[in-house]
C-alpha cells in the first residue's frame, strides 16, 4: 500500500506543477513578444539613437514592461537633447510611456535638467505631476507588477 501512496502523491505534485507552470509560461512568453515589439518599434521609429539638432544632438532610449495586470504592453521612450544656447550648455528631458498594442500615449514629461526647473509638462492619464521622481510614481502601476 505503501508504493502506491508514494506514487499518487507523486502524481499530485506533478500535476499541481505543470498547472502552475502554465501561466508562467504565458507571462514569459508575453514578455517575450512585448519586449521584441518594443526592440521593432524602436528600430524603426528612433534608429538612429543619436541624432544631430540645430545646437547639438539627441539620443534616444526606451524601456518596455508587460502588464500581467493589464495585459498591455508598454513602451516608455525617453528623449534627452544636449545643446548649447546663448554659450551654456542645456539638458532636456522627454519621456512619453504609450501602450504599443493601442498606440495610446499614457503618460508624457518634458523637463530641463537644473536645479529648481519644474517639468513643463508633467501627467499620467489624468494625474499632472510637479518633478521627474513624482511622474516616475504615477507609472509604477504601469511599469511594475
């Protein structure tokens, strides 16, 4: 009586594991395709990633994240152009976060880099944000499961 116990509770676990391991294997595989989509998109929309300006240059990179929660996929582009005005040297900062399914801009900020510069443009959906660390809260339910 013993072996076949042994061998139903084997058969249990083993069962219990593979119905556990099927979602897991549909997450990764839709982080898989959300984070080849981003590659694509990027290529096509920001190649090249370094791009000369009228008084200086931008570089562009992103950053993607499946949304288990939401079952989206996001892309976050982030702009910063490095030029000189008038003699000074002057960073900025754009970041916009778009579901790439939908093609639906989420969240935008665009901001200098300096001390006591607010953002000139700072919101999440509906929620507007006063600094860079504020609207990097408001994504976290976009960004992070």
């Amino acid at each position: 009586m013993r072996p076949s116990i042994s061998i139903a509770i084997a058969g249990l676990l083993w069962f219990s594991t593979y119905v556990y391991a099927q979602p897991n294997k549909q997450l990764y595989e839709q982080q898989e395709r959300c984070g080849k989509r981003a590659a694509e998109v990027f290529k096509r929309k920001y190649s090249p990633p370094v791009a000369k300006i009228e008084h200086g240059q931008m570089t562009f990179r992103y950053e993607n994240h499946y949304s288990s929660r939401l079952s989206k996929c996001f892309f976050l582009e982030i702009a910063n152009a490095y030029e000189r005005i008038d003699g000074k040297p002057t960073i900025s900062k754009r970041m916009r976060l778009f579901d790439l399914s939908d093609n639906k801009e989420y969240g935008v900020f665009v901001g200098s880099i300096c001390d006591g510069c607010g953002p000139m443009a700072c919101s999440v959906q509906d929620k507007v944000c006063q600094s860079e660390s504020e609207w990097r809260q408001l994504l976290k339910p976009f960004m992070e499961d």
